[in-house]
C-alpha cells in the first residue's frame, strides 16, 4: 500500500465516524482476535456493525537503512515479519501469537523471549498515528503536543482512540536460534538464574538474546536460553508431528530457524491446542498442517463459548463447573518464587510460562504501573480448573488478584478481571486516565477501561 492510498483511506475512515451518531457504540471490525473476554459480547463486531479498519492491516513501508517499519495498525505481527525478516531484520519484540496486531500489541500490551533485552513492544514505536475518540486523526510522538497520548496509550484498550499505524524501530537478526534447556528443581533456583541472566546477558556461557522458561512443576522448571547464530549442526521443526513444549523436557540444546523461533508458540497456541486433540500423533497427522495455528484454536473456544458446549456437557455427566483461568501477570522477580509456590497449591494449573522482562528504558509508562530498572517476570497460564463445592465463577481470577497485588505484581487486562472500579483505577492510574479521556474523547464515545476490561461491555 502507498503513503498516498493510507491518507486516503484515514480521510475515509475519519469521515465515516464522524457520520456515525453520537451514542452509537463503537467497536472495531476485525477479523481476528486475541482477548479472552467473552463474557458480555464478542471480542470483535462483525463488519456490518463495526468501523472498518480492514484498509489498515498492511506495511507500508520497511527501511533497511534506518532499521524502521511504517506500519498500518491492524497489521498482524505475521505479516510485519515476513516483511521484515526479508531484510535480515525484526521487531524488537515480537509477541508469540501470529495474529496478535501491533495496535493491539501497543494498546494491550505484548510480552516475549526478548523482553529482558528490549522491553515491550510498545516501547519501540517512535510514532503513533491515531484517531482519537473525538474524531481528530493526531500523530502523537515522545516529544511532540501529543506526547500525553503516545505514553498513555500503552494498556488503554482502544479507549482514548485507534492507532491507524505505527513506526517502530527494528533490529538485525541471525538466520538461526541455538536454543539451550536448563532446568531447576525449586522456583528460588530458577527466579535466581533469572536475576543473574539479568545482571550478566548469559547463562553459563550461553547468550541470551532470548530468554524465557516453562515451570511444569515446583520442581520441574526450565530456562531456556537462545542465541542468535549463523550456523546449525541441526534444524527442528516442530509445526510437524513434533511438540515444541514437550521437546524442552527431553532435548539440552536445539536449534531453529529464525522464523520458527518467532513462531515457536504460535502451532500449539502455546500447549492450549491439547483440549482439541492435536497433540495426539494420529489426530495431529490428519488436521492440516495451515490450521496448526492460534488464532484456528481461538476461533473453536470462542464457538464454544458461544453455544456452551462444554459447559452443557460438565453439567450432564454432573462434573464440577469449571473456571476459565487465563491471565498474564508480571511479578517483581525476587517475589517471583513465592508466586509460582502460591500458584501450584491454590490453583494447581499447569504448564505455567515464564517470560522476564523490563523497561527498556528510563521512561515510564503511566497506564502500566512497571518501575523503570527494576526485573520482572510474567507468568502466563491459560486453562480452567474445577470449582470447589460451594464457590462460584471468578473464584480462582479472584484469588489470583489478590496474590498478584500483595506480591507487588500487576495483571494484564485481556481477559477476565473482577476489580471493583475504585480499586481499578487505584491500580491502573486512573487519575492520569481520565486526564487523557477528557482532553481525547471529552464526548464519551468510546467505552471507558474499566467498562471496557472489566466489566465487559
Ligand atoms: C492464550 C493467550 C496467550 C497470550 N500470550 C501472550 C503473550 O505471550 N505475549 C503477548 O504479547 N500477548 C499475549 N497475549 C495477549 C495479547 O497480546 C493481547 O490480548 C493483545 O491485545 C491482542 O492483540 P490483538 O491484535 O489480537 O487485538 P484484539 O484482540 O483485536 O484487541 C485487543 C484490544 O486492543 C484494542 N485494539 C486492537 N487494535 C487496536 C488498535 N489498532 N488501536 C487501538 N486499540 C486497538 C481492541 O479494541 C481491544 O480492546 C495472550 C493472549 C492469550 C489469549
């Protein structure tokens, strides 16, 4: 797409809001979607009823020489990567999913292996072109009149506007990853490895461009740590019949291609593809090998939701009901051990994903309460688990949040949250929330987070 069909397209999509009537409800027509909300309304209205932002998901532009990417904001990191990768470079943090956005990935944050390294995504965009909620199109950069919006748009979930695109800085890649496995017997092993890669940028003589770790039990947990390399004694491939999760258990060492690192996650959606049977080898060799994929999977636990499949079936053979757990919370490191203790004895779910990280930089992010120079881990873990006798829907979400505030931690809000508003907004800075919402969708039109994140609307 050329510079000149992207303006024309704003113009459009600029006049077709402002055409809409005040009190219509706005939502994005998208095709695909990542969020793990279902509660109240589907993810993403269909394109009859939404703004349609399909002239929005392409890359207009990759250069080389400044190592930059001017990108539509509906455009999903697959696309940016092979556009990217074609010159020897990627995003500085790529997040795991194919089809996670980069305005959704800057709007609702992102997290991967080379998150201790560069941060969020977020922090590598340099420019954000926005339509904002009052129908303005602004282009906010960290210096500019707009410089309140470009750091309060991190974690505001299409509340103050929409990025239209993006540019976002890029780094050089090596054609391969030699990836090692090292595993620790206790969390207080493995968070201490995790501060020392911090402090040191390796492992035992291993560079880690990429770290991130997989805990399977309080005893069985594994770092793994990834070079980049120019060469490789061995390729695996695991969008075939083999399994990465399971290979970190019984493989040291590996090597991938640079595009199957990215992707790594993706084939499985982690290891949340079990429940539909691909993991099994004869059910595996028949589902074809394009719909190995995240959002494919996304797709069938949304039909369920839908049409409570499962839920009508754990009735009939009278099994407990079962909650829904999927969440993304980041712990300061040195609390990191007491959490994954609390997790394995409250909640019990398992694998749980590890992924460190902090800020790039100095500069702070008002609407994502991280501190500058300190380590974190993000503990992700995705899944239900069955209610005890006499608890009801949230019971586990809640005692999650709990853990997570005494830890001094902090929740990713893209999917269920059970906050009560004031405390919300404690939590995720309101009082600089509501700054934003003023002086950028002063009329309202937008939902607001809370609305938004919390009680599903
Ligand atoms: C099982 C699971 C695992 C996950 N693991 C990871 C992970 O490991 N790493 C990671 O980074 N993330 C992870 N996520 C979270 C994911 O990155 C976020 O949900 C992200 O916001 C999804 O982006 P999307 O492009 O699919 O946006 P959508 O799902 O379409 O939308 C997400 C939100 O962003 C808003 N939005 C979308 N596009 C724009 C835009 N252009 N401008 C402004 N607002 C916009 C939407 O209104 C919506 O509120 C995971 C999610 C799940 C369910």
């Amino acid at each position: 797409m050329t510079a000149d069909a992207h303006e024309a397209a704003v113009a459009r999509l600029r006049e077709a809001y402002a055409a809409w009537p005040p009190g219509t409800p706005v939502r994005l027509a998208k095709h695909t979607s990542n969020l793990f909300r279902f509660r109240n309304a589907t993810p993403s209205a269909g394109p009859q009823t939404g703004l349609d932002v399909s002239a929005f998901g392409h890359v207009l532009r990759v250069d080389p020489a400044r190592r930059t990417a001017w990108v539509g904001g509906m455009t999903t990191y697959e696309d940016l990567c092979e556009a990217t990768l074609r010159h020897r470079l990627m995003p500085l943090v790529v997040p795991q999913l194919k089809t996670i956005t980069l305005g959704g990935a800057i709007s609702g944050l992102g997290v991967e292996s080379t998150s201790l390294r560069n941060g969020m995504p977020h922090e590598s965009m340099t420019e954000l072109e926005i339509l904002a909620g009052d129908g303005r199109v602004v282009r906010a950069t960290a210096g500019n009149e707009h410089a309140d919006l470009f750091r309060g748009f991190p974690n505001s979930y299409g509340t103050l506007g929409y990025t239209l695109s993006v540019t976002i800085e890029l780094e050089p890649v090596q054609p391969f990853v030699h990836l090692r496995h090292f595993r620790f017997e206790t969390p207080e092993a493995c968070m201490n490895a995790v501060a020392r890669i911090a402090a040191e940028g390796s492992f035992r003589g291993h560079r880690a461009d990429f770290l991130d770790g997989t805990a399977f039990a309080p005893d069985e947990l594994y770092l793994t740590v990834g070079a980049f390399s120019d060469v490789a004694p061995w390729r695996s491939d695991y969008t075939g019949q083999q399994i990465y999760y399971t290979s970190i258990r019984s493989a040291n060492e590996d090597f991938l291609t640079i595009r199957d690192y990215l992707w790594r996650w993706d084939t499985d959606w982690f290891w949340c593809s079990r429940p539909f049977g691909v993991q099994k080898p004869l059910v595996r060799r028949l589902w074809p090998r394009r719909y190995r994929r995240s959002d494919v999977y996304r797709k069938l636990v949304a039909l369920d939701r839908r049409y409570g499949l499962t839920d009508t079936m754990t009735a009939r053979r009278q099994h407990p009901p079962r909650e829904m757990v999927v969440q993304d919370v980041e712990i300061p490191v040195e609390h990191g051990a007491d959490f994954l203790r609390f997790f394995a004895a409250n909640v019990g779910m398992s694998p749980v994903w590890m992924c460190p990280l902090r800020l790039r930089g100095e500069r702070a992010w008002p609407l994502w309460p991280m501190r500058p120079g300190e380590v974190y881990v993000n503990f992700g873990f995705w899944g239900t688990v069955s209610l005890p006798a006499g608890r009801t829907d949230g019971y586990f979400n809640r005692l999650v949040e709990d853990e997570v505030a005494k830890l001094d931690g902090h929740k990713s809000l893209y999917s269920t949250s059970f906050y009560a508003e004031d405390e919300f907004y404690r939590r995720y800075n309101g009082e600089e929330y509501w700054a934003l919402k003023h002086a950028y969708d002063g009329g309202g039109r937008l939902l607001s987070l809370y609305e938004k994140c919390v009680s599903g609307r």
